[in-house]
C-alpha cells in the first residue's frame, strides 16, 4: 500500500532534514526531488540544453558531489520554471510517491502537483535569515567561499523566482501543515513532523 508524505518549502528551510529524519522513523523510502532539478541545472552549466538534459536524465547524474553549490541552485531554479523542464520530471516523482511501503518527496511542488492526494502535507519554512544563517554554515563547512550576505541574496532570489514562476509555483498547498523552523531546534521540528505524520496514518 502506498502511503505519500509531501514536504514542500522554500530554500534551506530544512525539508531535508526533516524528510530524512521522517523517513528514516517511518522506514518509508525518501526523494530530495531539488536534486533532480540540480542535477540538470549542473548538465546546462556544462553547455547542455535544459530540456534534453532533464529527459535524458540518468541515475548517476544524481550521485555527483557537486550539485549543492550556490551556481547550481542558481541553474535549478532557472530550469526549473520551464514546462517541459518540468514535465520531463514528473512521471518518475509519482511513481515514486507511490511505490509500495511509504515515501516521503520534499521539494516545491509535491503537495500542489506531483500528490495533490498525499495523505500528508507539510510545507516547512522559516525566516529569510536564520534559513540563509543555516545554508551559510552549511556551504562554510564544506569550505565554500561565501559570504552570509551572498548566501542572504541567492537564497531570496531563488525564492522569488519559484514563487513567481507559472509552471508549478512554490505555494503551500491548501491542506498543507505549516511549519515554522525559525525558532525550532532540528529535533523539535522533526517531532512535529513526526507527529503530523502519525496524525495523519490512517
Ligand atoms: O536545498 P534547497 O531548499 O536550497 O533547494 P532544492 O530543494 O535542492 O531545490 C533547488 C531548486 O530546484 C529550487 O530553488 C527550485 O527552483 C527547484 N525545485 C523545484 O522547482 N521543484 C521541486 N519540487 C524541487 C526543487
């Protein structure tokens, strides 16, 4: 039986962490569908067009180390407003949403488009700086050169850019919980989410 937890929310709130921690409880399966749009935003850094790359997308191109820089979420962000950038992604994200034993997808659109059906939804925020405080020590510890105020910036302008887009714009879907990880601990959002997941088990 498929059991779908859809975690949508904007730059660096914390929807990974919590999507793995919720995950890993539940022992359902997990999809950081952000990497599929980094995956090909790297591809067209590398002179691909963006719509072939998303559908010739493979396995190992999401294994790269290098897809957590700040020039490839810029290059996801702007792929990621084209349809058939889109549209090349879905079918494998709802197969996987209902792939047998629970999944939990995390990205910007799983409530609204890939599962407007999940049987739960949270949409995770938190304030621009403490979400770009953490993306700041996040990059700092693997030695990227950044500063808090260029971290500040691309955080914002990714937001803009996938809350104003047309094609899946990031909203919080109706139904969706929102939580609000400004003044939360990790352990204590992951509690939440934990709790709304039970909530919401049939
Ligand atoms: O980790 P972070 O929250 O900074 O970003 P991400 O989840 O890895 O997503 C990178 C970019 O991919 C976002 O800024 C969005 O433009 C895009 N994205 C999307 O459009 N739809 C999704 N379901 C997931 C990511």
């Amino acid at each position: 039986m498929s059991f779908t937890v859809a975690i949508d929310g904007p730059a660096a709130a914390g929807k990974g962490t919590i999507s793995k921690a919720v995950a890993a409880h539940f022992g359902f399966a997990h999809l950081d569908t952000g990497l599929l749009y980094r995956a090909t935003g790297r591809r067209v850094l590398a002179g691909e067009d963006p719509v072939a790359a998303a559908r010739d997308l493979q396995p190992d191109d999401l294994q790269r180390d290098d897809l957590r820089t700040a020039d490839v979420a810029q290059a996801a962000s702007r792929v990621a407003a084209i349809v058939e950038v889109r549209s090349a992604l879905v079918d494998f994200q709802i197969s996987f949403a209902r792939r047998a034993g629970g999944a939990v997808l995390d990205g910007r659109d799983i409530g609204t488009v890939i599962c407007p059906d999940a049987e739960v939804k949270l949409f995770v925020t938190a304030s621009d700086e403490v979400r770009a405080e953490r993306r700041y020590l996040e990059l700092s510890a693997k030695n990227a050169d950044v500063t808090r105020a260029q971290v500040l910036a691309d955080v914002r302008e990714r937001d803009a850019r996938d809350a104003a887009r047309d094609a899946a714009p990031m909203v919080a879907a109706q139904d969706a919980l929102v939580l609000d990880t400004s003044d939360l601990s990790i352990d204590a959002a992951v509690a939440r989410a934990i709790a709304a997941v039970e909530a919401g088990s049939p």
